[in-house]
C-alpha cells in the first residue's frame, strides 16, 4: 500500500468526511458557559468513540474541567535497526466559542449549513473542521492499511478558548508518554485560498476585569444624578486613557523590551496578500486605525495591544430607564509580543489603572490568564518538511506568518515536553472565527486531509 492509496481514499470519502463533521459540529461544546458541561463531555465522548471508529486507541480523559481526548496510533514494533521511530503529537480543540448574538446567524450556529463550499457552524474552522482534518488523514493510513512513518498521538482538549490551566497538569503528569518529536497544530489561519501558510510566531495574552463600583444600589438619576460619580463615566474616562493619539498603548511600560521589527521581516509581511485596502472592505470599518508607523499586518501579527472585550453598565434592555448605575465592568486583553512577560504587563496595566482610577469609586480588579508570545525560527528541518506537505497539498507555494491570536499551549509543549510546535492553520480571515455565521472553506478542509497525511512522510525524510 502506497502513499497514492492514502490520497485515493481521501478523495474517494469526502461527503462521508462532511457528514461525520457536520455531527461533530452539532454539539453546542461552548466551554465557557457552564450549562454546556454536559454537552461538552457527550462532544468528548463522541470524538472518542469516532477516533476508535478510524482505528485509534482512544481514551477520554477527565480533568478538574472540561476532559481531554487522547487518541493514538495502535502500536508499532520498533525497527531493529535501532532507527529512532519519530512520534508526533497533534493537538487540537473541541471546545467552542459562544455563539451569542444568534439573532446574526443567518442558520443555527449548531446545525451545520453546506454553502456552495463553506461549511457554517460554531466551531467549523476553530477548530474542530481544523483538528477533523488530521484525524481523517490518519483514518486514510490506518484504513488502507497503509504503513505509517511515526507515531501519532491527538490530543484534543475542551478548554482551550477559556485559557484552561488543566492541560498543562495533564501535560505534566503525561510526560512521559506525551514525549514527541514535535507537535502539529492547525488552528491558525492562512492569508487567503491561494496562500497555504506555515506560522511561526503567535501572540501572547494576558486577560483580567475592572470593576467600578458607586452607590451601592442602583439609583435614580433624576433624584441623585449630578451629586455622585457614575460608574459607567469613570471606566469611560478611565479606558480612554488607554491609548495616546498616535494609536500607541499609553501605559507606561508597556512596550519595555519589545524587539524592533527586523527589515527583512518587514518585507516578508509585505508581499503577504490582503493589504490595508482589502482588510478594510472585509471587516467593513469606516476607516483602518492602529499605532501609527506598522501596517494593519503588522499592527495585527508583531504589535501588542491593549482591547475592550466586553463593557456592561446599567440598564441594557427595552427602553429607558433613568439611573445611576451602581456599577460598571469592562472585560480587557492585551495581546503580548516576544520580550513581554505576561506577569510584567499585568502589573504595569493594574498600576496605571489604579493611577488612573477617580477617588469617587471603590475599583476591583479580576486576574484572569494570561501566556507569554511564541516565536520559533522556521529554518528548522521540520519546518522545512512541513513547507514541503503545504506545497504538495495545495500545489501552491506556501508563506511565512506571524499571527495576532493565542495558543498558550504552545509554549508549555515546549517547557513540559521539550518540542517545538508547527502551526499549519487551515483558517481564512473570512471565516468568522468567533463572530457569527462562522465556516469553514471545504477545499481547505481536503487540502488540509492531504498536507497532514503528506507531512508524516516529509517529516519522517527529515528524521
Ligand atoms: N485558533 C485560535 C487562535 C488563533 C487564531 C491563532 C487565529 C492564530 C490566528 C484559538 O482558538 C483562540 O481563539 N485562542 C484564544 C486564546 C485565549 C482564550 C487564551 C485567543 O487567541 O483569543
Ligand atoms: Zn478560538
């Protein structure tokens, strides 16, 4: 059995492989909310009994949180000519995000639409369409009966999207077993169709509240208004602080140690596709805005920031009512670049928000989590091996990336296991990752069957 019996099989199965995504996508695996506790295990549950399904061994694995899924392949005599036989770890996560607000879905977010070739649903590209992909590779070896070059272990966990601190216990307590080569991870993005994509840094986050509070009930703005601080102004006045007129985070400290783009980096962000023009139309903002001196790509994949996730005060339904609210929250990130230590910015941040803070309201603030930037050089052979199964997939050449989003994961697979990880990401910025009416392109969806199972045999060339 050949490598051609592999890609036969994954062209032969696509609209089964569509199906079976389409009911892994009806589980409403919403980690955030914990009245999907339950939906989130049955998700588990499920990916397990389809893992042993494709001829896995697979377990699930409870947590203190949401369970992990282990799925490996069955177990290969080592050679005897002592050839170190190469094992990979693929991650991934079922976990999703909430789909709030529904009223924009133009289907619900949890009973996958097919569209000409997107498929939509929570989750479609981030990123259990992503993570589907490898499985299915590894379905075409084990089904063929098609011999393959290393091992492979998937790791699929639930708590992704909340920052979960469990996987990294897990990791700890599985070291052994978990020891690999590298990690493979689709659960980035490409540019666009034509531009497969190897990315080699993500940003870093740290998460955290402010919480206001003024009178200790709300209040009638009529009897009382204009006598005491409203919450809801402060954090106004407060947040408005945050950034100086040249679009820069105006905290002192923030930037301590952030590297200067490189000049070749800058032209490597140059040639990418989707320039300001084009990103301005797909996102439909009146005009772009960022710090001033770095291009949106640059502002999106290299800078830090500082953003207002959520902000809520008072009264939010029908009508009016006049009040004074008693209080007020904003949900905040920043997202970190290499040099900036999460613990660091955290405690900049709080203290310039303390500094900033009116003496009429008594502040709180939230620690929430937080990683540090990942950034590997992709000269390495794996890398290579991996530009390699891109470009055989795609037929295309692939590109270099830096990306804005976070996977802190990443940086304990290489503080607990010692490997560097490859993000091979099968997203396109048009998916709608975590907003409404997300989807997955079903082309990427078989280009991204084929990279994985052309890059066990490029890496296995390299080992
Ligand atoms: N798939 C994303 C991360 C991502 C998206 C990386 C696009 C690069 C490009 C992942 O599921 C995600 O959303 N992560 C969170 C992490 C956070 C909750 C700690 C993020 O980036 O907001
Ligand atoms: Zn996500």
């Amino acid at each position: 059995m050949s490598m051609q019996h592999v890609l036969d099989y994954l062209k032969q199965n696509q609209a089964r492989f569509l199906s079976e995504l389409c009911e892994f996508l009806r589980f409403p695996s919403v980690s955030a909310q914990s009245q999907h506790k339950d939906d989130l295990r049955a998700c588990a549950d499920w990916l397990v009994q389809h893992c042993r399904s494709i001829g896995l061994k697979a377990e699930v694995c409870p947590t203190a949180g949401h369970p992990i899924v282990l799925a490996k392949t069955p177990h290969v005599a080592a050679s005897r000519n002592g050839k170190h036989r190469p094992h990979y770890l693929v991650y991934g996560h079922y976990d999703v995000q909430p789909p709030e607000p529904l009223n924009l879905w133009k289907s619900p977010p949890f009973e996958a639409r097919i569209e000409g070739r997107s498929l939509f649903a929570r989750g479609s590209t981030d990123n259990k369409g992503q993570i589907f992909a490898h499985l299915k590779a590894a379905e075409a070896y084990l089904k063929t009966g098609t011999p393959l070059p290393c091992d492979l272990t998937f790791l699929i966990e639930g708590e992704e999207e909340v920052g979960g601190e469990n996987l990294v216990e897990f990791l700890k307590t599985r070291r052994k077993e978990l020891h690999c080569d590298a990690i493979v991870v689709s659960d980035t993005g490409m540019p666009d169709k034509k531009h497969p994509a190897l990315t080699y840094g993500l940003r870093g986050i740290i998460a955290f509240e402010i919480i206001l509070h003024g009178p200790s009930r709300d209040l009638h703005s009529g009897i009382f208004g204009g006598a005491i601080e409203n919450p809801a102004i402060a954090l106004s006045g407060m947040l408005a602080k945050m950034h100086d007129k040249n679009g820069k985070v105006a905290v002192p400290h923030f930037y301590d140690g952030v590297l200067p783009l490189s000049a070749y980096e800058r032209k490597q962000f140059k040639r990418l596709p989707l320039p300001d023009s084009a990103l301005q139309k797909l996102l439909g903002v009146k005009k772009l805005y960022g710090e001033r001196g770095f291009t949106a790509t640059e502002q999106r994949s290299a800078r830090p920031t500082f953003e207002i996730n959520g902000l809520t005060s008072g009264y939010q339904g029908e009508g009016s009512k006049t009040i004074v609210p008693a209080w007020a929250r904003a949900k905040i990130t920043c997202r970190l670049v290499p040099n900036q230590r999460p613990s660091h910015i955290n405690k900049v941040v709080c203290d310039y928000i303390k500094k900033v803070c009116p003496p009429t309201v008594r502040l709180e603030l939230e620690a929430g989590h937080g990683a540090e930037a990942y950034y590997v050089s992709p000269t390495g052979a794996h890398a290579q091996a991996a530009l390699r199964a891109l470009r055989g997939a795609f037929g295309r050449e692939p590109v270099l990336l830096r990306e804005g989003g976070s996977i802190p994961i990443v940086n304990e697979f290489k503080k607990v296991l010692g490997a560097d990880t490859l993000l091979l990401g099968l997203g396109l910025p048009e998916d709608n990752a975590h907003s409404p009416n997300e989807k997955f392109d079903l082309d990427n969806f078989e280009n991204g069957q084929r990279m994985s199972a052309l890059l066990w045999q490029e890496l296995n060339a390299t080992s």
